[in-house]
C-alpha cells in the first residue's frame, strides 16, 4: 500500500473526528484572539491560553465520553 492510498484510508476512517478537531481547534482559537483583542492582555496570557485549549479539548471530550455511558 503506498503513502498516498494509506493516508485517503486513515482520512475516510477518522473523517468526522478530524473535522470536530478542527472546528473545536478554531473556535478555541478565535474565541482567545478576540477576547485578547478587546482585553488587551499580555502576551504571555495569550499563548497561555492557547496552550489551555489542549487541556480543554481533552476534558471536554472525556465529559462527552462520560456522559455517553450513563
């Protein structure tokens, strides 16, 4: 199988989850740009935000997944 059929095979299988990643990705993403737009926080803050959004992606995922199983 070459590279190029197996990443159109790994795509087709994870479709619908890469395209929540990104959505999630560029809400969280433009949701910080704008609130450090009007805010006018330090630099620091805004990349420490963006960094949060790893740690919010993950949590709320797993509260979905949580909350499937009850």
């Amino acid at each position: 199988m070459s590279l190029t059929e197996t990443i159109r095979e790994h795509v087709r299988e994870h479709r619908s989850g890469m395209l929540t990643d990104l959505l999630f990705a560029l809400v969280w993403v433009t949701g910080v740009t704008v609130l450090f737009d009007v805010l006018n926080g330090p630099q620091w803050a805004y990349y420490l935000c963006l960094g949060a959004g790893v740690v919010a992606y993950y949590g709320f995922f797993a509260s979905l997944e949580a909350a499937r199983e009850q």
